[in-house]
C-alpha cells in the first residue's frame, strides 16, 4: 500500500556542539538580565534572573551605611554563576536567535559585564558617601549633646558629656580618615570650653570638678585630635584651685585647705601656687587686727582654727621652706596673745563665767606677759560678780593697798578662799578653825547671834589694807561639802577699822 511522507520532528534538531556559543550565552547571562536565554529562547529562565536582580536592587537601594546584608550578595553571586552554566549548557547545542555570529555574541556578553562591574563601583561609592554622612550625623547628635548638657549643672550633665566624648573617642579611632574625624578637632574645642565654661564665669570653686575632669580626657582620647587641648585644663584649674580656697579663706569656709592642698600638691611650681602663702599670711594679719575690734573672742577663736588647719595643711601638702609653719605658729601667738581682749570683753558684757575662765586660762599660758597680773585680777573680780553682779560694773585695775585696815576671819572648820574686788582686788585662803563647827538655823535667828566673837577660840584670820570705796568679798569654801560661797558688800570709810567673819551653817554666811 501505498505510505506517506515521513512525520515531521516535533523541534528543531539540535545544533552541533560549539563551545564559543556556550561561552556566549555564559557571558550574556553574568550580566544579571539574563540576555544569554534571550538569545537561546529561553524565556522562563530570563524571566528568573530579571526577578532575582530586581530582589537585589530592591535590598541594595537606596545605598545605606549598612550596605547590602553579605547573605543577600553571596545568594546573587551563587544564581549568577548558576545561570551562567546552566545557560553555557544549553547554549552548547542550541542555535542562537541573534546575533547570528557567536563571536560577536561572546564580544557583547564581555561589554555587558560593565554592566554590573560599574554597578557594584558605583554602589560601593554611594555606600562609602552613606557612612561618611552617618558619621557626620553621629559626630552632629554628639555635639548637640554637649550644646545641651552645657545647660546643666556639671553632676546632672556628666553622663551626656561621657557620651558624647565615647562618641569622638570612637570617630578617632575607627574612622581617622573621615570627613567627620576632620571636623573633630573643632567639636572637641567647643567640648572642653562647654565643660570648662563655669571657669569663663569666673565661678571658680564650680570650676574646679569639670576642670579635673577635663585633665583626665588625654587618658581616652588620642592626643593627636586633642593637640594643645591636653594642656587646657592645667592653668585654669590651678586659678580655680587658688581662688576658691581664698574665697573660702577670707569667708570663713572650711574647704580651703583642702583646695590649697590639691594647688600645691598638684601644680607646686604655678604662679597661683606662690600665692598660697601670702593669701594664709594676710588671714592672720586680719584676724590679728579683729583681736582689737568688736568681737575679740571671735577673732581669737579663728586665729586658733587658723592654726590649725595652716598646720594640718603643712603637714598634707609639705613646706620644705617653713612658710605655713611660721604663719601658723604667728595665728597662735596671736590668738594666745588676744585671750585678754576677750576676756576683757567677756568681762565687760557681763559674762562672768566666761571671763573668769578665759582669764585663769590666760593667766596660766601666758607666763611673763605684760597683762598676765591684771588677768588674775580680772578672774578674782568676774568670779566675785557672779555672786554679787554690782562687783563687775567696773574694771579691776592693778592697783593694791589703801588706808582702812579690815581683819577677815574664820569661824568655820573648812579652809577657805576670800576674795573680794572693788578699788583694789585680790584674794588669800585660811586654814579652817580646829575649833569651830557649823552653826544650826536656829543659832543664827537668836537676838545678839555674832559670830567670830567666842574669846576661847583661836580663829584664822589676816588683815588686809583697802582704800576708801565699797569692796565685794566672797569667802569660798575649799573641798566638796553642803557649804557654798557667801558674800558681802562693805563699804568702807576712813577712820574705822573692819572685821569680816565667815561661818558655816549648811553654807558659808558671812558678817562684821
């Protein structure tokens, strides 16, 4: 029977293997657009690779300091080369649509790699302009902090200006060659002059904690960037040091030891270092002239402070050349010297407790000392007026003797001190009366009570010389007993002769 013509083949046969066209296709599709599958007809595979390089564009755009996630670009690269052997494999036995010439397709697959090539330039200068302009932004916040923090006392700002130097610390060190790190010389001025500015308000003991701290930047801080800014602190400090301590000096504060203290110690050889001591002179010499003023006891309890914190600050700070220790001992004579002008004073306002203790002390220390016999007269007197006031309404002076002849005796069996002021003062002790003993209540309520007047018994007794005038005494008993100072005013005229008697009942009592 008679057959047909043969079937025809379903697709073209293949083309006989041609290794230029293979590197062809390869090479069109390292582009990313897949155009090697273009040329083999291949559309689903192109299709791919246009949807695999616009996942990445979308990723990689725009470019960010961040740059592309490295996952992202290892994925790219693997389909890329995917895709140029899978389209090297077909395009070994697959005819190409155009051009019709392998070679030149080979020549445009190599042009078109620019294509990327340029790209991944391109992106790396966006991504490098990206983090110089993240740095910049960085460098920008840091400063507004210190512009801030500025605004605030030191203790409330110190954790903003410990960020925003972590932040210059970390631009120094990890990014020297950016644009942001050659703006930081200028950021870093305006940090330690907003640190430092209490020093430009001439606020100089709120100076003195920044300053420290600022001293302590050129630990963490390369001193390339910092320049002469490492030496900024030191001369503003030692100012600040000096003139805190000698505000506090002339005020009566009590931290100025400690400010002269870290001066010298921390800047000896700086002109306000020299000043120390010149400063601690001028306070004695002030406190010397208040002795003689208003408030003497005043001035004599701060020139014994200020010899003892000039001590204690010659002691912590050194004094190879004995300046503070003569300052401190000229604050002691001195205040030694001004006890009597406070008990003068004490005397004079009726502080008679006061003065007698500050004159017995006076009297004491102050061994050949040209008022030393009129301090003792002057603690007789004040402990006469406490138990009789009209004793202090005048000044004892140093006078002695008189023409009135009173004999003091002692009708008790304790010894006593008599002490008596007036136009004269001073004082003598008596045994007590072997004989004697202490009157009852009754004894001295009966008509005709005289004490110091019983014949048989021999009483102690001393005669003294007074002047014209009215004479305090106290007799004061010696020992711990029930007794306690009596006290009589006599007042004195010429051509008599006194007898003063002292008794015990449960206290001393006295009488003519």
């Amino acid at each position: 029977m008679p057959s047909g013509p043969p079937p025809m083949p379903s697709s073209s046969p293949p083309a006989p293997p041609d290794a230029l066209r293979a590197v062809a296709v390869a090479l069109l599709n390292l582009s990313g657009l897949g155009l090697g599958y273009l040329l083999v007809r291949r559309r689903l595979p192109m299709a791919v690779c246009w949807v695999a390089t616009g996942v990445l564009l979308f990723v990689a755009l725009p470019a960010d300091a961040d740059g592309v996630p490295g996952a992202a670009v290892v994925a790219y690269a693997v389909f890329l080369s995917a895709a140029a052997v899978h389209g090297g494999l077909v395009g070994l036995r697959t005819r190409l649509v155009r051009p019709g010439s392998a070679m030149l397709a080979a020549l445009l697959g190599v042009l078109l790699l620019a294509v990327p090539a340029g790209g991944a330039v391109w992106y790396e200068d966006a991504h490098d302009e990206a983090v110089e302009q993240a740095l910049l932004d960085r460098l920008d916040r840091a400063d507004q902090l210190v512009a801030k923090s500025g605004r605030q006392s030191f203790t409330e700002a110190t954790s903003g200006y410990r960020t925003a130097l972590d932040v210059y610390r970390d631009l120094a060190e990890q990014h020297p060659g950016s644009r942001a790190a050659r703006r930081l010389p200028d950021s870093l001025r305006t940090y330690y002059t907003t640190v430092g500015s209490a020093y430009g308000h001439r606020e100089y003991c709120d100076a003195i904690a920044p300053l420290t701290y600022l001293r302590s930047v050129p630990r963490t801080m390369p001193r390339k960037q910092l320049g002469s800014l490492t030496g900024w602190p030191d001369d503003r400090l030692a100012t600040s040091l000096y003139e805190c301590g000698a505000r506090q000096l002339r005020t009566g504060g009590t931290d100025w030891v400690t400010r002269f203290g870290d001066l010298l110690d921390t800047f000896p050889e700086s002109g306000p270092a020299a000043k120390v001591v010149p400063a601690v002179d001028a306070a004695v010499s002030e406190e010397r002239k208040a002795v003689g003023g208003d408030e003497p006891c005043a001035a004599v309890e701060r020139l014994r402070d200020l010899n003892t914190r000039i001590s204690d600050l010659s002691t912590s700070a050194g004094d190879s050349g004995g300046a503070l220790a003569k300052a401190a001992g000229r604050a002691r004579s001195s205040g030694d010297a001004g006890e009597y002008s406070c008990g003068v004073d004490q005397y004079e306002d009726g502080d008679f407790d006061a003065a007698q203790k500050t004159m017995e002390q006076f009297a004491a220390g102050s061994g050949h000392a040209k008022n030393r016999d009129r301090a003792e007269k002057i603690a007789i007197a004040a402990e006469v007026a406490r138990t009789l006031p009209a004793a202090g309404r005048k000044l004892p002076t140093t006078a002695s003797g008189g023409s009135i002849s009173v004999t003091v005796k002692n009708d008790s069996p304790d010894d006593i001190t008599v002490l008596y002021t007036g136009p004269v003062t001073g004082s003598f002790s008596l045994k007590g009366c072997g004989r004697c003993t202490s009157y009852s209540l009754a004894d001295t309520l009966v008509t005709g009570f005289k004490p110091c007047s019983d014949s048989r018994k021999d009483y102690p007794q001393r005669t003294i010389r007074l002047p014209v005038g009215t004479t305090y005494f106290v007799h004061k008993p010696h020992g711990t007993g029930s007794a306690t100072p009596a006290s009589d005013t006599a007042e004195l005229r010429s051509g008599y002769v006194y007898t003063e008697c002292a008794y015990t009942r449960k206290t001393l009592g006295s009488g003519y």
